[in-house]
C-alpha cells in the first residue's frame, strides 16, 4: 500500500479546517474589535475559539495511525522519528514565542510554553501510547489521565489558597507552573499551556487516536455515524461533568477535553460521510490544503503576523495598524461595526494564505518534520 493510499481525505479536510480557524482567530484586525465566539472565554464557559486547539490535537491524534503505520516495520527509525519531530516542534514553538515577544526579547521573563511545544509534548506521549500499549491499556489511561487530574485539581490543597480552588491564580495546575517554570508563562499567574494541563491534552489526542484507528481499520459506509455517535456521547458526558469540574480551556479540565473531543469526533464524521462516502471533494479542496501543510500553514501566519505588528511605520503605528485603518477600518466600521472590520481583515488573510498553500498543493509541495 503506498503512502498516499495510507491517507484519509477527510482527516486532510478537518485539520485544514482547524488550522485556517486558527489562523483566523489568532489574527484580528485588532484586538480591541474581536466578536465574542471569536476570542477565548475569560475563564469558565467556552466559546467557537475555545475548540480550535482541542480541534487540532483531536487531529494530529488522528493522523498517528496513519504516519507510523508508513514506518512500521522498523521500530528504530520510529522512535528516531517520534523523538527528532516532538524536539523540532518544540523548538519552533520556542522560536515563535521569540518573534511575538516585544523586544528586546526579556529572557528573565521568556515564555517557555505555547502552542507547539504543547503539540510536541502531546505527540510524543500519544506516539509512545500508540505503539507500546494496547486499545485496552490506551483507554484505562485515557480515564485514569481524566480522572486523575479532575481529583488534583479539586482535592490537593494549594498553599494560601486551599483545595478545590479553580480561579486563575489559585489552581493547582497554575500553582505547579509557577513552581516550576517561574515568570516564564504567557501572565502573571497562568499559562494556558502549562505543564500538568498537558495530562488532559493527552487525552484529547488519544480520543483522536481512537477516531483515526476506527476509521483506517473499517471501510463501511455507516462507521460515520458510529463516529458521530461515539462523538455525541463523549459531548454529552463532558457537559454533564461540567456541573462538578467546569468546563475551562484555561485549566483544560477533563470536562472540556471530553466536550471538545466530542465535538471534534462528531466533525470528523461529517467531513468523513460527505468526502469519503458520499465522494463530495471540490468544496474541501481549499481546506485540504491547509490540511497537507498545517505546520506551515500555522506557524508562517502566525509569525508573520507578528512581523507585521511590530514593523513600525510612523511613530506609534505598525505596518499591520496602518493596512487596517486604510482599508478594512474605513470601509466597514461606519456601516457594520469595528469588529466587522477586524473580522474582515482576518478572513482576507486566511484567505491569501490559502492562494499560497493552494499553489503548494497544487504543485504536491508538502512540508513535513
């Protein structure tokens, strides 16, 4: 079987989808204008944006079946492969926490975690998961990995604020982050990507893991609908948990990695019934290509948006302020709202950077680490 073959469509669609949603919400016009769905929750509670991490490693998980069933066979070259790719995420994770940092680059304060080292983190773990342990011993350690950080976080006291605190500064997972990485997170007290949040973003994969392993073993055309009601069952769950352990992306508390990877299941089965069934493709083409490039995709818009915010034009404007007020905020704020114009400037550049990725894919120009 080649390496194409391996390849499911409708994975390509859905991890397209979340990087352009990432790239999208992570690239305002301004943050000052940015619609509600579109910008985290202050702290419980979710909104659209809130899934579009949860969304990716729900994705990446799923691809783990495919990429090391391509290097099965040699279990060196594997574990060089899962070691070398979680190192180079991590780095260009550092990388770009670099190019956002206002400079001079203050190293005291540094922020050692982020988006991609999270990823190299989850993937190594999941990866190791994936080919040492069986289903059976994969699922116990998906509900000991929920249940374990549920118990920490509400029955190990936290000194100066006690057990069971779940506000920003009095958690035990920001507490530990503090201990341990010191003022380098993304605030004060916190970081969203912090250490032991990690466990339950683990377990967010491997529900994706789960996906990708039913979908590459089974070829019938109802497995969508198992898919979607396996996913609609773990949402279920997870907002039901939601009552005793809140759901919160901040924390990643084991009800959100369940409603999210919920959600994500219930998309990937739609995106599996209408391109992989039904063989409805021209729609996802655009998608697709963010799909086959995702790290680049990601990881150019994101940094480069970053160059264009700190590129000074005029005395207190940067090169991506000045594009915004010429164009985007004088020909919608008037009639439509500041965050219609912000919203505008973000989906423009999704969209050129799907010219590029669409040119890349076009001419089967794939990036992989």
């Amino acid at each position: 079987m080649t390496a194409e073959s391996q390849r499911l469509d409708s994975l390509d669609v859905f991890r397209g989808l979340s990087i352009a949603a990432m790239i999208l919400v992570s690239t305002p016009g301004t943050w000052t204008a940015v619609y509600t769905p579109l910008d985290h929750a202050l702290w419980n509670g979710w909104t659209l944006t809130d899934l579009v991490f949860p969304f990716l490693l729900f994705a990446m998980g799923a691809a783990v079946p495919f990429a090391l069933a391509r290097r099965r066979g040699t279990p060196q070259r594997i574990g060089r492969h899962i070691v070398r790719r979680a190192v180079i995420l991590f780095a260009l994770g550092l990388l770009l926490n670099a190019i956002e940092a206002a400079t001079p680059v203050q190293w005291a304060t540094f922020r050692i975690p982020g988006v991609l080292q999270r990823i190299a983190l989850v993937f190594l773990a999941v990866a190791w998961l994936t080919e040492q342990a069986s289903l059976r011993t994969q699922i116990a350690v998906v509900a000991a990995a929920l249940m374990t950080y549920w118990a920490a976080l509400t029955l190990i006291p936290v000194p100066g604020a006690g057990a069971g605190v779940l506000t920003p500064e009095g958690n035990l997972a920001s507490y530990i982050d503090r201990a341990l990485l010191g003022r380098h997170l993304l605030n004060r007290y916190s970081d969203p990507e912090g250490l032991l949040s990690t466990l339950p973003a683990i377990a967010t994969a491997m529900f994706g893991v789960f996906a990708g392993d039913w979908l590459k073993e089974r070829h019938r055309p109802h497995d969508s609908a198992a898919l979607f009601a396996a996913g609609l069952a773990a949402t279920l769950a997870g907002l039901a948990w939601g009552r005793l352990f809140p759901i919160n992306k901040n924390l990643w508390t084991s009800s959100f990695a369940l409603f999210s990877g919920g959600l994500a299941a219930q998309t990937l089965a739609l995106c599996h019934w209408l391109v992989d069934v039904q063989g409805w493709r021209a729609w996802s083409r655009p998608l697709a290509a963010f799909g086959r490039n995702p790290l680049l995709a990601y990881f150019l818009s994101v940094g480069f948006d970053s160059l264009l915010s700190r590129v000074r034009v005029t005395g207190d404007g940067s090169l991506k302020g000045m594009v915004y007020r010429s164009t985007f905020a004088p020909a919608l704020r008037p009639c439509c709202g500041a965050e219609a114009a912000s919203l505008a400037y973000a989906i423009v550049y999704v969209m050129l950077w799907g010219v590029i990725l669409g040119e890349m894919y076009r001419r089967r120009i794939f990036v992989r680490i």
